[in-house]
C-alpha cells in the first residue's frame, strides 16, 4: 500500500470528518479507507483517531501526524508541479564539471554570460583533472577530453584538440631549433603529461610514427606550469593550442617541427557527457548551445596548420 496513499486518505478523513465522507472524494469504499487508517495506526503503534457514535476526534497523536501530513503533502504537490513545468526555461542550479586548465580559461568566461541571459539559473563550475561521479557529485554536465565517452552517459563531440612542439625564441636562439625528431635529445623537453615515460611519440604527414627519448631536469604534471617554463626559455614543450594561442600569436613562443604531430594517449576529443535523464533539461541545452557558439565547428583559437 503507497504511503502517500494512505497520508492522502488520512487528510481528507481530518478534512470530511468520516471515512464514509473521504471514501466519496477519492472514489474508493469506506473499507478501504479504514483500512488505510488501520495500516498508519499499526506502522506508527499509536492511535490517530478517538471515535465516537457520530464522528472522528484525532487524538494527540493524530493532530501531530496531521500537521506534518499536511506538510508533506504539499511538498510533493509542489513538488510534481516544478517537476511538469520544466517547460523551456532554463532554471535552478547547473553544475559543470572540467579540466582545470581549459575550464578556467574557456568555461569560467561563459558562466556570467549565461547567467545574465537566463535570471533563473545559477551556475557551479568544479575544475579537477580527476573523473567525476555523475550521480554523487550531483554533475549536470562534464567536459573531458578522451577518445571514447562512458557507455553510460550522453556524449557529444565539440572540437578536437590541436597540439603542437614550441619553445620561446631566446631558448631557440641560445640552443638552435631543431629541425629533425632524433635533435630533440639535445634539448630540454617539457612533456604535457608526466605519464609518458619520458619518451615523445610523433607522427609525419605520411602516418608514420617515430618514437623519442627525451629528458629534463624539471618535471610537471600541470600543463599551465609547463607554459610557464617555455615561456621563460628553460626548454621546448608538448602544449594544446587552447593553452598557448596567444603565446603563438604575438611570437612569444615559436612553434618548431611544423611536420610532425605529437601523438597522445588520453584522447584529442573535447566530450560534454551528460547523463541521460539529464538531456531534456533547459539547463543542460543552453549551455550545449553556448559550447556551439563558442567552439564549433571551429574553437577560437582555430587550427593550426601542420
């Protein structure tokens, strides 16, 4: 027997005075009522009604069943009420989850615009490099940069990442631009990730793959500290163009090895993976919308040319 039922059932007998007079306004028998009220007393061993030859009296009890009863009610009628009206405007609070380097750089800035074109919606943005629990971390949308998506949730590809070998100018003019894969162990190399085992693989034009030992005397597992250490000339990097744009356009960095593309394990793809009870949600396709705007077909930091 539904609880909600059987607290319905217990409302409108407060409310009609008898459980004749309730069985009427739910369309059901008098038995059945009784019944109802029968299972509320046992579940809570106490009575909820004094009864008389003519009518009901709640007892202490009952009047204090009744109040939170009433409560209860209303929160789930208020409930199923926001739960159908949904409707197309986007509202309540939209948690983001990202990377934290390309989510502080590109979707912090997007978050103040939403939430001015949309008054109902508050924004959340958790930027960490570990996975997120969809479910548990109460996540309405995450960006992640992989070569598939979970099984498990709604995934759609935004732009593939572009990645290049760069260096500040002085460093190339103190050390030489290397102009061939196997120069690169004379240099000093700045991996983007440190899981690489210190080896750089890179790919011509042609597809094919060469394999190069590297070293440094410096290591980071953070790819904003390894922009930081080109720039100020202590060696080449592996950086995504998402990263270092701006660096590559006014000349502070200098793209080398224009031939041959840096080949990584965890995946090109950018992904916003949602899950799919989330898909309907106003919320979720404004952002999806501002994610277009922004980053396709062409991010704005658009491709370089190998």
């Amino acid at each position: 027997m539904s609880w909600l039922a059987s607290w319905d059932a217990f409302v409108k007998v407060v409310e009609s005075g008898s459980m004749a007079a309730a069985a009427r306004r739910l369309d059901c028998t008098r038995a059945q009522v009784s019944k109802q009220i029968a299972e509320l007393e046992r579940r809570f061993g106490v009575r909820l009604f004094d009864r008389s030859t003519r009518r009901l009296f709640l007892t202490p009890s009952g009047e204090v069943f009744h109040q939170h009863a009433l409560r209860a009610l209303e929160s789930v009628e208020l409930t199923e009420v926001a739960v159908r009206n949904l409707g197309d405007v986007p509202s309540g609070l939209l948690r983001i989850s990202a990377s934290v380097v390309f989510g502080r750089m590109w979707i912090a800035p997007l978050l103040p615009r939403l939430t001015e074109r949309h008054p109902e919606l508050d924004c959340e943005l958790i930027l960490t490099n570990a996975l997120v629990d969809f479910a548990e971390d109460r996540i309405d949308l995450a960006l992640r940069f992989c070569k598939s998506p979970p099984e498990d949730v709604v995934a759609k590809r935004i732009f593939t990442m572009e990645i290049v070998i760069c260096a500040a100018p002085d460093y190339l003019a103190r050390h030489g631009t290397p102009k061939a894969p196997r120069e690169l162990a004379d240099h000093q190399c700045f991996s983007f990730l440190v899981s690489d085992n210190r080896v750089w693989r890179l790919a011509d034009r042609h597809g094919e793959e060469c394999a190069i030992p590297v070293r440094s005397r410096i290591h980071f597992n953070d790819a904003g500290s390894i922009l930081d250490a080109a720039l100020a000339g202590h060696g080449l990097a592996i950086l995504p163009t998402y990263l270092c744009c701006r660096e590559l356009a006014d000349g502070r960095l200098q793209r080398v090895l224009h031939d041959y593309r840096p080949l990584i394990d965890f995946g090109r793809d950018l992904y916003a993976c949602y899950m799919p009870s989330r898909a309907r949600l106003p919320k979720v396709k404004v952002l999806l919308d501002e994610l277009d705007a922004l980053l396709a077909p062409l991010p704005p930091w658009g491709q370089l040319d190998g």
